[in-house]
C-alpha cells in the first residue's frame, strides 16, 4: 500500500501567512520548546538515575543589536543528529508528544513531565515569521554525542553539519528581517512578550542585552500560586500574587475562589471578585488561559460563562483544546463540562460564604450582585444555586432571601389576584413621596436599582409564579395592594362631573402633554395628580432601551392620574372659576406633580409641594 506524502515546498509562506494569527506568538513557542528540553532533562534524570547532571537550570533571551539577532538558549536535552533529523528537518512531528509516549507507562511520582509544553511540533517554524535565517546549535546530554550545526534561510534547503563541542543544550538564533521585524531587537519589546507569554512558566527565563545598558533579568515566577495547595496560602499570598497579575490594578479583590480539580479532567486557577458596583463595562484586565504555565489567551468564551467574565484571574488546563497555532480555543465536551465546573464551584463558594459570615456577605454585596444578577438571568443552573444566597436588601437596609422576605409579607402585601407583591424602589431619591405612602401603611419596600433589575424580576417572576413585583412609582399605593379591610374613599362628584373635569384637564395637557388620563377617586390628602407608568409599559420601555431601542414615544408610557376627591377638583369645577384661572390651577398642579414625579430629592421637596398646593387651593 502507498502512501501520501507531503512535500514542504510550500509550507514556509503557509507558516508565515496562515498558521499564527499574531507574529508575536513565535516567542511563545521558542521559549516553550526550550522549556520542554530543560523539563524533558530533569524527567530523564528521575527516571533513569543520571544524578552526575546537576545544573542551575535556566532559559535565556539574549538581543544582539548590532548582529540583529535573537538568542534563545536552554541548558536542557539538547539534541542529537537524528533528533534534529526527526523533529526539525520533519515539519510537525513532535518530540514532545513522542516524549510524552515513551515514558508514560514509567512508574513514577514525580509530575515534571506532565509540564511538557509542545504538542504539534509546529512551534520551531513560527520563528520563519520574523526570520531571514534561524541556526541551531545543540548538544545533547548523552556525553559520546557530537554537537550539531543546523541552518535554514525560510525555504527547504538547509545545512546539517558536526561542529566543535559546545555545552548541553540548545541555542536558537534568529536572524531577523530588518524592516518587518526590527521591533523584535527592542529590549522594552521583548520584556513585554515575555511578561505576557512567559511570566509563568516553570523553568527560569532571563533576559539581556549585549547592551551595557540593559543588565541580566528574570522574568517569571515559577511556582504560581494557583499551581500551590490552598492549604499552604494565606490571604496576603492571595493579594500579592493578584497584584502580580494585574499591577495596574490599585483596589484589592473582594475575595476569591481557587480552582482544583483532577478528575474528570485537569484543571486549576484562582478568580478573584473584583468591586463591580452597578456598572457592566468592557473588562481591561480579563480571565487569563494558561496551558502548563503558558499563556494562550484572555478570550475564554464557552469555558467561562459570561457572567463570570466580569471576574479575574487564571485559568490552567491542559484538557482544553485549542488549535494547532494555540493561539485560540476549539470547542467540545470536555469544554462543556469545564464551564459546568467552574460555574459550581463559584456558587458554591459563594453559598459557603453567605451560610458562614451573612453579616460580611451584607457588608460585600453590593459590590459583587451584579455578578450574581448576571449569572441567575443567563445560567439556570446557577440560578437554582444563587437563589438561597441572593438577598433583597430593603429601604430599612435590612436584608432577605426570597423566601424570607415572601414569609414576611406574604399575608399583609397581595394584589386583586391574590399574588403576593414585591414593592421595590429604583431610586430613593425619586420615589421619596411614594417609599413614603407605603411605609405610612406599614408595607415593605426592596430596592432594585441594578441595570439588570427588569430582567431578574422577569426571571424571577417565571420561576414563582405566587408573587410579582411592583414599582412603587406604578400606580397609587392602595392600587397596588388589595387591602381588603380598608374602605375605598367615596368619591364627592357626579359622573358627569368627573367627564367634564376629564374633558377640561385633557384639553388644558394635550398642548404639551400626550399623557393617558384617568380619573381615581382617592383619599383628599393625596395629591390632586399622580404622574404613573404602568409596570407592563414601564418594563418594556426599559428592556427597549437595553437593547437601543425605544418602540413608544416617551410621553406614552405615561399615565395621569386624576384625585376627583382633592379639593382642587371642585375649585376648578366651579362655574364661577375663569377659564383663565382653570387653566393656570390645572397647569400649576401639574407642574408640582412633575416636579415631584422627576425631581423629587427627598421630604424638603416633598414638603414645599404639599405647601404650595394649599396655597394654590386658598388663592
């Protein structure tokens, strides 16, 4: 049987235009492979006894200006003319993957090998991006071998020779283009890919220059935190290591939640719960994928659920497939799961925090719910978890589960259907006058005033079909709650009175207004008008403007309530009153009302309306 064979005629200019999305990423993959070697080493000399080897093991990055090279050297596994044979001169074959086989089935405790980076063997040719010309120079750790020169200049043809002995290890040498690449020859360039890239791999990476200028540094911490027992880290590790990860950021995290799991797949990190507040914006400093201590990428869709991308941290995995550049993430099962995981273990911290300490639960909670209101909309599972810990808090500043607060109210606070009501406020401030009339009849009030509040009540309100929730701006307090013992006020005029004051007041409004009116026959403190969007309409018009849209004109949403039992009525009624002087009462009264409705800033103002409104009556 034959078989079919791939030529490598043409597979540099599909390397450089195709395979990597960023040219960058060549860095990334030197570095890694020179990792593997250096790891690969100390696997061998556990496995097979090769205790005379010892060595400060080390990676290093070193930039020579003045030849415009790169240097990257490791003091690993190095190899022999073979290996050079099998993993260079054939395009993706991988003496990691190879690595890995050979001795799985070697009992040992030690995990080293299980940091062996490369998968594709793709990885060396990524330096042809940025490259005129790359050389290796490699020795490997069997003494009897002699050491190789290797040279390409980005075509098939290349120079394989023995040269003069040099030291274990690898040296990889980039001869760099000099206008497309030249920005890879800048020290403060470099230091940034390998900050981002490199920061954590196990093995130490430095950096130097053949400048005077630029001294010797190390890059990376080695030994990351999420890669540690919890058992072993304390609150300050927790800090410190996320300051590390982002030292811009000048605010500590709320709390955190470490990430540990074996079976049924790898995975470990820490995410950290940043202060939110109300606000959902665009996240600077984003979960970060880390595969064995490399970094892959920030775009962790479909393994992180989008509420939970409003947190930070990292994220380690080697089951977590990604494509052959690794440069982005491909989607299966195990993805699916690994999203399940790390949504369970964020409620369940959450849960165990709200059970252990409720009162620092309260302290923190507005500074995370939002999260929490993100996630019980877009993740039912989550939901069902996050419902026995998320709490109503109350004008009172008193907090209640769900259940507490439907065992507070559930016999004093029901509609005509029977359900029980959820009063809620949106803005203190604002509904001041409204808050008032509840508490005045001893009614409960929550305060939703989050920008995903008119979703989570829908939710909510799908998932218990016994309660619903009220704006107390909606409608007349004694509207929205049927209170069976108390008697509706009698209302002092005729029904043809009540049509003509209809009539008077629509004509005097429709100049400006496109208010609905209708007319209550409420109690005579209450003001003669009330300014109202019904909570249907008011839902709809905040779930359009969610969405950058808005279907009814403003004015629509609106209704006007008319008080056929305040004594303005009557004065205005009164044939004896001008047109002239109806018009001004009407239009004052309305005024006042939309001051109150829209800038109402607590009881001073509240006050100065009930005064101005008798002085209005006794004119």
């Amino acid at each position: 049987m034959n078989k079919i064979r791939v030529t490598s005629d043409n597979i540099f200019p599909i390397i450089k235009k195709f395979l990597y999305s960023n040219q960058e990423i060549f860095l990334r993959e030197l570095v890694s492979n020179a990792i593997d070697a250096v790891v690969k080493l100390q696997t061998l000399i556990k496995l097979e006894n090769l205790y005379d080897i010892i060595d400060d093991f080390k990676v290093k990055i070193i930039i020579d200006q003045i030849n415009k090279t790169l240097h990257i050297l490791d003091n690993g596994i190095g190899m022999t003319k073979e290996e050079v044979n099998k993993y260079i001169n054939q395009i993706a074959f991988s003496g990691a993957e190879e690595f890995i086989k050979k001795y799985k089935n070697i009992s040992t405790t030690d995990s080293s090998s299980n940091n062996i980076i490369g998968h594709f063997g793709l990885g060396f040719y990524s330096s042809f991006m940025v490259a005129k010309k790359v050389m290796i120079l490699t020795q490997s750790y069997k003494k009897n071998e002699p050491s190789i020169f290797w040279s390409c200049e980005g075509d098939p043809n290349f120079i394989m020779k023995e040269m003069e002995k040099r030291d274990r290890g690898t040296e990889i040498i980039l001869y760099l283009n000099d206008e497309e690449s030249k920005e890879f020859l800048e020290y403060d360039r470099i230091l940034k890919l390998l900050q981002k890239y490199c920061k954590f791999m196990p093995i130490t990476i430095s950096l130097s220059s053949k400048s005077k200028e630029d001294k010797e540094i190390v890059i990376n911490n080695i030994n990351p935190d999420w890669k540690k027992n919890p058992l072993q880290l304390n609150d300050k590790n927790y800090l410190d290591f996320y300051h590390e990860l982002y030292p811009n950021q000048l605010e500590d995290p709320l709390f955190w939640i470490h990430l540990n799991i074996d079976h049924p797949f790898h995975l470990t990190g820490i995410l950290y719960f940043p202060k939110i507040g109300k606000k959902i914006d665009v996240q600077k400093d984003k979960i970060h994928l880390y595969q064995n201590q490399v970094y892959i990428t920030d775009n962790l869709e479909g393994i992180v659920p989008d509420f939970l991308s409003l947190l930070r941290g990292v994220i380690d995995s080697i089951d977590i497939p990604i494509n052959v550049s690794r440069s982005s993430l491909q989607y299966d099962t195990s993805v699916k799961n690994i999203s399940k995981y790390i949504t369970r273990k964020v409620a369940d911290k959450l849960d165990f925090m709200f059970r252990k300490n409720r009162e620092n639960f309260q302290k923190k909670w507005n500074n995370f719910k939002i999260i929490v209101e993100y996630g019980m909309i877009s993740t039912q599972n989550f939901f069902d978890k996050a419902i026995k810990f998320f709490i109503f808090s109350a004008i009172d500043n008193n907090y209640f589960t769900l259940e507490e607060f439907r065992e507070k109210i559930k016999e004093t606070q029901k509609n005509k259907e029977g359900k029980i009501v959820f009063l809620y406020s949106s803005d203190q401030e604002k509904q001041y006058s409204f808050i008032k009339e509840a508490i005045d009849r001893c009614y409960e009030v929550l305060i939703f005033d989050s920008p995903l509040s008119v979703h989570l009540i829908q939710k909510l309100e799908f998932s218990y079909k016994d309660i619903c929730f009220v704006r107390v701006d909606s409608d007349h307090i004694d509207k929205l709650i049927n209170f069976k013992t108390k008697e509706k006020p009698y209302s002092e005029l005729s029904e043809q009175e009540k049509q003509n004051l209809k009539n008077l007041i629509q004509h005097y409004i429709m100049e400006k207004f496109k208010f609905s009116i209708q007319l209550e026959d409420l109690s005579k403190k209450d003001y003669p008008f009330l300014i109202i969007i019904p909570e249907f309409l008011r839902r709809i018009k905040e779930m359009n403007s969610t969405m950058g849209k808005d279907i009814i004109e403003k004015d629509k949403y609106y209704k006007l309530i008319v008080n056929t039992n305040h004594i303005l009525m009557k004065k205005i009624l009164k044939k004896e009153t001008s047109e002239g002087e109806r018009k001004r009462m009407i239009q004052e009264a309305l005024n006042l009302t939309l001051l109150s409705k829209d800038l109402l800033h607590g009881k001073n103002l509240t006050d100065f309306i009930s005064k101005r409104l008798k002085d209005l009556i006794q004119e």
